[in-house]
C-alpha cells in the first residue's frame, strides 16, 4: 500500500508498506487509530496511544489537535485503506513538510513551524 509516512522531526517520505494490520502497527509503533481529519478521501494512521507513551510531538492538526509519534497517510475508499493518489501524497508532502516544535505556555501548545507560523492549541 502507497504511503506517506510522517516521522517527527523529519520531512515527509513515501513508502510502500504491506496491506497487513501488523505492518501498519509496526509502522506506527502501536496499536492503530484511524482519524478523517481532511474532506479529502485520505486517513491518518497513527499509534492510538502515542501521547500516553510519551513519543515526541510530530504535527499538528491545524485546529484539532497534535499526533505524537510517527503517523502515515493513506487513502480510503467506501470499506477499507488503499494506496494514497499521488496527487494526494504531493499535497500532504507540502502540508507537512516543515517540522514543527512545540512549547507549553499559558495559553496552551505553541507550535512553531519551520517556515515561521505560529498556532496555539489547547
């Protein structure tokens, strides 16, 4: 299966990984969750409990929330996950491009990107 994989600290990179549910854990370093954050046909995989284990913020969702720990993108159809369109992965490529950092402060996280946005979350 096409994907984006979105490791912290990192640009974003495609890999092809199988279509198995212990590939897409492995991947994730954990159990799986599958959340719809975009209108676009396309899901974002992460370990279900990476803020629990303590893995490193990696990005924010603009106004959602922030995956910790390494995260794929894929796409999905009417059932299941399929390989991510390529105009798709250039997209997400884009959005995700830049690593983030991010601080506590009063108002909440401070998330930094490396093109100079700010976004508080909490």
């Amino acid at each position: 299966m096409k994907v984006l994989i979105v490791e912290p600290r990192q640009t974003p990179r495609r890999a092809d990984i199988p279509h198995t549910l212990r590939d897409m854990q492995q991947t994730v370093g954990g159990y799986i969750e599958i959340i719809r954050p975009f209108d676009d046909p396309v899901v974002l995989v992460c370990d279900e409990e990476g803020k629990l284990k303590g893995y490193e913020l990696n990005r924010a969702i603009v106004g959602k929330d922030i995956i910790a720990g390494t995260f794929f993108l894929a796409g999905i159809d009417e059932e299941d996950l399929t390989d991510l369109p390529d105009d798709l992965a250039e997209k997400y490529e884009a959005l995700f491009r830049s690593p983030q950092v991010f601080f506590r402060s009063p108002r909440g996280i401070l998330v930094l990107s490396e093109d100079g946005t700010q976004e508080v979350i909490g």
